[in-house]
C-alpha cells in the first residue's frame, strides 16, 4: 500500500522539478481596498507587452485578493488592474525574469458618481463540469420560499416521485451527501429531513455522474451533494423564518453565521410539525392456485415532529494550518394509527376470510455526525495541501407496533394472534482519512486512503397475546439480534489536467471489504476486493461544453436491505431484509453536451447496466395455514438503462424567465427467483417546468409543476404523479423581509397513487389516496453585515459506499 501512495507521489515531483524552466516570468500579489485595507476578489489581473501594446496574460483575482500571472521572461511589460468602482492602476515591472512577488497593491474607488446603474445580466443557475452538474440554488429565486426536497425536484437528472421518494435518472441506487460527507441524517429517509429544510438553507446542489476515485465506489446512478450554505464574513449575519401549512402545519427555522479574527461559525436550524392526517389505502391480491382475492381497506392517521441543526466551525491557526469540525443532528419522532378492513373471497364470491385491524404504532430516529479535519499548507506550493479527518456517525431508528384484530371471520387466535413488535435498528460509523493534493500548472494529483468501520444493528422482539392467561408472552421464532460489521479500506489516486479547450479527469480506487455478520445464531464471514476506474473528459466548445464519462460502482446493501426484522404490521403483507445480499457492481457511460448563452441547454445521454442488480421482490409463503405476501431483496440478474436528459433555462425577458428539465429512460429488467424467470421492460419518465415574473416594486409570482411517471420494477410498476404549486412573494423592508403565499395543488383535495406487481402466482394492486391540496404561508427576516469570508477544509469525509 505505501508503494502504491509513494509512486504517484514521487512521479509528482520529477514533473514538477522537469516543469520548473527558468525561462518563465512569475507575478504574484494581493490586492486591497485602499481605504478599508480588505481583499478585493475578482479583480482584472493582465500582464501587457510595453512595445506591441497587447496582453500577454490576464487573469481574476481571487476571492482573498491573491492573484498570480505566468508569461515568457524577458520582455518588458506592465502590469493592469482594473476593477469597477475604483480607479485603474498601471505598474511597469524592472526585472521581467523569475518570480516577481509584488505584495499589497491598493486600489482606491473611484470619484466618479454614476447617475444610474441597470444590471441586466442574470446570475447562471444551471453549470456543467467535465464529471458533474452544479444547480445554484442561491441564484433560485425560490429559494426562500420552497423546501429543500421541492428545490431538488427542480434539478435536472432529479426527481421526487408521489411518495416523496428521490430518484437521480430514475434511479433510487446513489447516495446523498452533505458538504462532500456521508451524513446520518440521510441514511434512512432523507425526505423527512429535506421537506424540513428550507432551500435558503443550500447554497448549491452537485449531481455527480461520474464521481473521482477519491468518492468511494458506491452510488450506481451517482452522487447528490448538497452544499449548504456555510460562507460569511467578518461580523456576522443570519435570518429566522417561520410558515405555517393548511394540512402540515406549522414551520420554523433559523440561520446564524459568525466570523471574527480567526474564529469563524455557521449554524442553523429548525423544527416542523406534523399534525393529525389520514390517508385511505386498498390492497388488492389476486392469488389464481387456489382463486381466491383478498381485499383490504384502510385508513391510517399520522401525526409528529422532525427537528434538525447543523453547525460548522472554523479557526485558522495560521495562513498554513486550519481546522474545522461539523455537528450535524436531526430527531423525527411520529404517531401512527390504521384502522383497516381485510375480507377474503373464493371463485364463488363467497366471503372465507376476514377482519377488522387496529393498529398503532410509533417511529423514532435521532441520527448524529460528528466531524474534526486537520488541513495542512506548505510556504513553497500555496494549493499544496495535506487533510487528515474523522467522522463519528450514529444512526439509530426505532419502531414500536401494537396490532389488535376484531371482527374475525374464520381467522383465530392460533392462526394470528394479537401482538406487539418492536425494532431497534441502525449504524454506528468510525471513519479515518488522510487526503494529500499536490498541483501542478495545469495538472492537478490527488491520493489519499482511508478505512470506514461500520457496524449495522438490529434487536428485534414480538410478544403474542396468550388468549388463555390475557397476558403477552415472548414469541422466539420472531426473536432476535442482528449484527454486521463491515470495515472497507481504500487507496485512490486521481488526476485532473486542465487545458485550454481541454479538461481531463481520472483515477483509479482500491477497496478492500470484510465482513463479519451474526443473526439468529448463524455466522456470514467474507470478504472481497474492487478496482473501480473513473474517466472524464470536457471539451469547451464555443459557449458552451461536450463531456464524456465512464465509471464502475458498487452498491453495497445497507441496514434496512439487510435487516432480517420482520415488518408484520400487516398481517397478510409483511416485508423483511435479506443479510446474504452480496454487493451490486454497475457500468455508466456518460454523454452531455450544454450550451450557455442567454440561456442555457444541458443535453444528456446515458447508458448503465449490472449484472448482479439488488431487486425488489414479491412472493406469496404460507404461516399457520393463512397465505401472506412478503416482499424483500434479492441479488437478481441484470439491469440495463438507457436515458436521455434535457435541461433548459432561458429568461424570456429581463422580468419574466422559463425553465424546464426531463427525462426519459428505456428499462430492461431481467431474473430468476424462485425457479421462475422474470422479465420487464418499458418507459420511464419525470418533467419539471417552471416560469416566474418580476414586478418591479419587488413583487414576483411563479408557477412550477412536477411529472413522474412511476418506475418500472422486476415484477410490476410504481405509481405516478402530477404535482404543482403557485408562488406570489413580496420582499419587504430594504429586502429584508420576504412574505410569501403558496398554493400547492390548488385544483384537487385528493390525489391517488396506483402500483402494481404481478407474477406467474399473483397479482396485486396498491392505491393510496391522500392530501393534495393545500396552502403555505411564508416570512422570512435576514439581519447581520458581511465583510470577508470564513476559511474552510478543502478536503472532506465522503463515506458514499452503502445504499
């Protein structure tokens, strides 16, 4: 392993010394405010040719005011600065050979008043790179008005079906980070945790296609990293915010970003509630040996909380020496009750089977990340970096049931009792890593190595209602504990070359996995080694881009694949986990091209199969002689995606912009279960449109509608849905207040979601009808003043290996 992470290391450093020609001129520098004496960023650097009078170079200061400038030694130049609102500056440099190190260059403002300024240039939202797309959702009016969850609906490649299930091109198989680290907060339902954060909370949505080697190996469709919003300046600044939803109920949320001397914080959270809902569901089964259907109404009411926060810090020891740590914890905790109808009818209509279900129940999670990086700069090479990191997570997630049958119709206590079950489940994750970036003038290496030490949980119980004694006695068959540990180690080494036209991305990652598992008595030990390779390739073109990707991902199943709990919540539709799952490994190939003029337009094109894809699948088993359908995971022959992505953002006027994005893919399904093959195939797609118009006493109105036509499975379909909002917002008070008003789905109270499966013994269809229209009223208060920007680890924990 140390000659693997050396090589690349010492091949580094001959390029670099064979790099170093003495026939080059370098210009270096700071530039400031003259009067305030702080950086100015995006300054126009040029370096100018004194006898032909042309540029030879140019270049943008950076954010801190640093800039540096190459150009063939010699000649006699002078050196540029011009920036808007200050007064050009011109210096002629003696000595044109070497390194030229010119310090703290002062620009003052200028004495000029213009009368008026119009900006007609609108922020870009939408950018393409050579492995990925970046959504601005600060440059997303919505912004402050929206959920985060709404705001990744409105991300080209991304989709939020009707059962608020998030899908990366149709694709439920990637994985979800927060500022480039694995979180907790996402590992078992992210969609609680995102309808509960407001987008102003994000400050830009990655979609990962083709992720580096220094991601880990998992994520087949990809990677969605969600960076939030953790920049302030010196001084501080922060907003409180607070909605209330007709059928949700109420909201609130706050931000607060501190930066002093060295010392920098970004903090923020919030809370919503959940009031008392109800939703109507009907199950339908039609077993055909014996014909027989079982038909179940039910009525489920549900009611409860999330709450979440998260916080950054930051002290800079030195300009060489920085580190920075995260808190990251949410706590969703909700009620439930279903009162459902089951009756069961032969080929003659005759009614067999049938009762009456009270069910109620109780879900809990608090899932905690705990972070501290260590990053490292060296004097002679300023982008010269080395990161040592650790990352404590905890994930942990109860379930509590108590079902009471009545009305029973030829269903006894022997048969199925009356009982309680309970679920204590989750993951607890140690994770070490070291990161060293070394760059050249146009090439950039990465290598680094890391270990993740994982630990899956479950102690699951039942207790069955003894008719005799009235007293609940432990049942042991449905009795247990399960433990897997998995501890994956890793080495990557990657490269990126940038050129004029060209951008080159690639590298290779090692992992090593090992297994140790224990349930019920039986032990599972393996382990197993994956070369993963990533390739991308960006073309500039014109205004605009064509990129090529290729990558090899694994899906490692995660706890609740895993988990042999199982759900009996409803007794004749129950779901477990399967601990022999063995990982899925995936091929991508990548296509885009984007174009940004007025507008922008993002073309994608992509194909994707596995050979050993994990599937959902449905089958019927018999328990105290009563039929029950049970659904799990199962490692099933082949997946095969080919898809096509559009995006397109266009301001129609300076007041009145336009956007839209799509997809359309073509699913091939293929495998064996139970000595029976199975074969599916078909269309599968989503759509998001949105228009909005700017008036010019700061009033805005917007309409946005989302369509996802359901996923094709192994053995069936999922529902589909067609959703909508109208947005009227007025920002207040010199732009620090922002009121707004949210129709959701004004034209119906109802909407109704249909599935299906359907195999050679059964078929069965899923409807579920509940709220679709309701109103949000939002207000939103920013306070604070900004002067210059927390400094933060460039190099993060990205634990992306489990589904």
């Amino acid at each position: 392993m140390l000659k693997l992470l050396l090589t690349p290391l010492a091949l580094s450093i001959f390029m670099y010394s064979f790099a170093q020609a003495p026939n080059t001129l370098k210009v270096r520098g700071v530039i400031i405010d003259s009067v305030a004496k702080t950086p100015l960023g995006y300054v126009t650097v040029a370096l100018w040719d004194t006898k032909t009078h042309t540029p030879v170079k140019s270049t943008l200061a950076k954010e801190d005011g640093g800039f540096e400038l190459t150009a063939p030694a010699g000649k006699p130049y002078n050196l540029v600065l011009a920036f808007i609102g200050y007064t050009g500056k011109t210096i002629t440099l003696k000595d044109t050979i070497g390194v030229i190190n010119i310090g703290k260059l002062a620009l003052a403002e200028s004495l000029k008043v213009l009368k008026e300024v119009a900006i007609s240039a609108q922020k870009p939202v939408i950018k393409q790179e050579a492995d990925r797309l970046v959504y601005d959702v600060q440059a997303d009016p919505d912004n402050r008005i929206i959920t985060a969850l709404d705001m990744i609906g409105k991300v080209p490649m991304l989709s939020v079906d009707g059962l608020d299930n998030i899908q990366l091109r149709g694709s439920s198989r990637y994985k979800i980070l927060i500022n480039g680290r694995e979180s907790a907060l996402m590992a078992r339902n992210p969609a609680d945790v995102l309808k509960a954060m407001p987008a102003s909370n994000i400050e830009k949505i990655e979609v990962i296609t083709t992720p580096p080697s220094k991601y880990d190996a998992e994520g087949l469709a990809g990677i969605i990293n969600i960076i939030t919003k953790r920049n302030t300046d010196q001084g501080y600044n922060g907003s409180i915010s607070a909605k209330y939803q007709t059928i949700f109920g109420p909201g609130y949320n706050a931000n607060l970003t501190v930066k002093e001397g060295k010392f920098g914080m970004s903090a923020y959270g919030g809370t919503n509630y959940q009031l008392a809902s109800n939703a109507l569901s009907v199950d339908s089964r039609t077993q055909y040996s014996p014909n027989q259907i079982i038909n179940q109404h039910s009525i489920e009411a549900f009611s409860g909380h999330t709450n979440f926060t998260n916080a950054d810090l930051s002290y800079e020891i030195d300009s060489l020496n920085l580190i920075t740590a995260s808190l990251q914890y949410s706590h969703a905790n909700f009620d439930r009750g279903n009162n459902q109808t089951s009756r069961q009818i032969n080929s003659l209509g005759n009614l067999t089977q049938g009762y009456q279900l009270l069910n109620t129940g109780n879900s809990n999670n608090g899932p905690i990340d705990a972070t501290i990086n260590y990053e490292l700069g060296f004097k002679k090479h300023k982008n010269e970096l080395l990161t040592f990191s650790y990352q404590y997570s905890f994930a942990p997630h109860e379930q509590y049931s108590v079902d009471n049958i009545i009305n029973r119709v030829n269903y006894g206590q022997l048969q199925q009792p009356n009982f309680i079950q309970r679920d204590k489940s989750g993951s607890k994750v140690n994770t070490l890593q070291v990161d060293f970036v070394y760059p050249f003038k146009k090439l950039n290496i990465e290598l680094g190595t890391k270990a993740i030490l994982r630990q899956n949980f479950s102690t699951y119980s039942r207790d069955d209602l003894d008719s005799t004694t009235n007293n609940y006695l432990m049942n042991s068959d449905q009795t247990g504990e399960f433990n897997y540990r998995q501890n994956v180690y890793s080495i990557y080494n990657s490269y990126q070359l940038k050129l004029a036209k060209w951008t080159l991305k690639g590298g290779l990652r090692l992992e090593h996995t090992q297994i140790d598992a224990m349930f019920t008595g039986t032990p599972l030990n393996r382990d197993y080694n994956n070369l993963t390779p990533s390739v991308a390739i960006q073309r500039n073109i014109g205004g605009g881009s064509l990129s090529f990707g290729y990558t090899q991902r694994i899906q490692r199943p995660g706890i609740a694949q895993l988990n042999p709990f199982i759900n009996r919540e409803n007794p004749a539709f129950v779901s477990t986990g399967n601990p022999n799952l063995n990982p899925e490994l995936n091929n991508t190939f990548d296509l885009t091209y984007s174009h940004y003029a007025k507008g922008s337009v993002i073309v994608n094109l992509n194909y994707a199969f596995s050979n050993n894809a994990i599937q959902n699948v449905t089958y019927l088993t018999v328990n105290n002689a009563d039929t029950i359908t049970t659904t799990t995971y199962q490692n099933l022959g082949t997946n095969r995606n080919l898809g096509l992505n559009l995006g397109i953002s266009y301001p129609i006027t300076k007041k009145l912009s336009f956007s839209a994005n799509g997809r359309i893919t073509q699913v091939w399904l293929k495998g064996t279960f139970n000595r029976q093959l199975y074969t599916n195939n078909g269309y599968a797609g989503n759509a998001n449109t949105s228009m909005s118009y700017k008036f010019n006493n700061d009033y805005r109105l917007s309409f946005t509608a989302n369509y996802h036509s359901g996923n094709v499975t192994l053995q069936g379909k999922d529902p589909s849905q067609l959703t909508s909002y109208f947005t009227g917002s007025k920002m207040l008070f010199n732009k620090r207040v922002t009121l707004a008003i949210v129709a959701v789905n004004p034209y119906s109270q109802y909407t109704t979601l249909r599935g299906y499966t359907r195999t050679a013994d059964f078929s069965q269809y899923n409807t579920i009808q509940t709220h679709y229209r309701y109103f949000i009223v939002n207000i939103n208060y920013k306070f604070g003043k900004l002067n210059k920007d927390i400094k933060k680890n460039l190099r993060n924990i990205t634990n992306d290996d489990t589904k």
